[in-house]
C-alpha cells in the first residue's frame, strides 16, 4: 500500500516512477525510526501486552511486495518470542525459552490481538518494517502452562474477591458503598451485588491485583478480615 500511495504522489507531479527508478520509489515509501523488542504492559490491561519491534526482509528482483511480507513475518516472530520470554518464569536457560517459543509459533494468530505497521523503509537491498503488536497473554500462558512450562504467576493477573460490609442500615447506603467501590478504588475493574441482607451486603469485586489493593484507599468502612479472596469489613459509626 505504501509504495502505491508513493507512485501515485510523483504521478500526480508529473514525475514517472520508471524515470527514478525502485529504488528511490522505496525510499519515498515512508522514512520512520525502528526500536528492539521492547514489551509494555498498558495500563489497566492484566492480560495485555504491546511489543515494538523491527523486521527486515531482502528485496530479491526488486520485488518489494515479497520483501515486505518477509519483513512482517520476521517482525511478528520477533514479537512472540519477546512476549514468551515475559510470560516465563525468570532464569530459565535461553534453550528453553527457545524451545517454548517454537512450540507455541505454529498458532501465533491465537495469541495475537492485532498488530499494525508502524513504518516502512528500504535502502534498495533490505525492506524494513516497523510493527507494533498487542499479545493476549492469558491464553499465551495457558497454553505454555500445558506444554509443561513454569510461567509468571502475575500480580496483575483479575482476580475475583467477595467483599461483605456490615452494618449498612439502608438501600441509600448501599447504593452509596456501591458507588464508592466503582468510582474511588483504582484496582476495581467492576462491582457485582451478590447479597442484600439485613444489615449486612456483600459484592463480588472484579480486582486488577490482590485483594490488598482495595485497602489502598480511604474506604468508608472498616476492614476487619482480608484475604486472598475475601474482605469483611463493618462501617464505623460515630457514636
């Protein structure tokens, strides 16, 4: 597409591409800077990860549409072994993580959100890429877990945490607690009502982390009793 949209701007200024000859076309294709692998995890995104990487390809008769495959294809490998190596376990022997990027490349469409060029050049020999490409690292895992690899067990990873509160006297109340949670606890990625009891309710809180998070914050309610996967706290009143 980049060297179409190059041959039609010289074109349109009266210049015949055959005059300049491929390897200007290329050039004028697009001019961006190329990074290593570099994994980011964005924020409030526990089983994302984005990766930036360059890939190269050899022009061979002057066929840049093959030299622009070959570059993605070596963009896209480069990616998956840079998010195997995140997802894991830390100080496994390079031969191992070699191992374990091969056997999970023959899918790398299942762990692939999307992925777009980021930019494009050549130098007449080499066509390069630059492609940034956003992994599902929780069926990543899943899968090397199965293969029999150790994996990172992230702090990340959403986890489900069943928060009671007791002595909440009203449905005003409760509304306002539910309020609360959604709006002022950074960690909470949603809030489920799972009982409304005489003074007493409970939510199942979709967490970003562990349940220690939501202490993180000034709660209006006491918290009592934390753990892995639930919180009991009580509202304090003043007397």
């Amino acid at each position: 597409m980049g060297r179409r949209r190059a041959v039609k701007h010289l074109r349109a200024k009266g210049v015949s591409p055959r005059g300049i000859g491929p390897f200007l076309v290329a050039v004028l294709i697009m001019a961006f800077s190329f990074f290593h692998p570099c994994p980011v995890w964005p924020a409030g995104s526990a089983d994302i990860l984005s990766v930036d990487v360059e890939g190269a390809g050899i022009i061979d008769r002057q066929n840049l549409s093959q030299a622009r495959e070959r570059a993605v294809e070596s963009a896209l490998s480069q990616a998956l072994k840079a998010a195997v190596a995140q997802v894991l376990r830390p100080g496994l022997p390079p031969s191992k993580a070699e191992e374990a990027w091969r056997a999970v490349s023959p899918n790398r469409g299942r762990y692939i959100q999307k992925y777009a060029i980021t930019g494009e050049t050549s130098d007449g020999r080499v066509y390069r890429v630059g492609v940034s490409v956003t992994f599902l690292t929780g069926i990543l895992s899943e899968r090397l877990q199965s293969l029999g690899y150790e994996i990172v067990r992230s702090e990340r990873a959403d986890r489900e945490v069943t928060l009671t509160v007791r002595d909440v006297r009203s449905h005003e109340e409760y509304v306002q607690l539910r309020a609360f949670l959604k709006a002022e606890v950074p960690c909470v990625r949603e809030v489920r009502p799972a009982r409304f009891s005489w003074k007493e309710v409970s939510f199942r809180l979709i967490l970003q982390g562990t349940s220690l998070c939501v202490t993180e914050v000034q709660l209006p309610f006491v918290v009592r009793e934390l753990t892995d996967d639930a919180i009991t706290g009580e509202i304090v009143r003043r007397k």
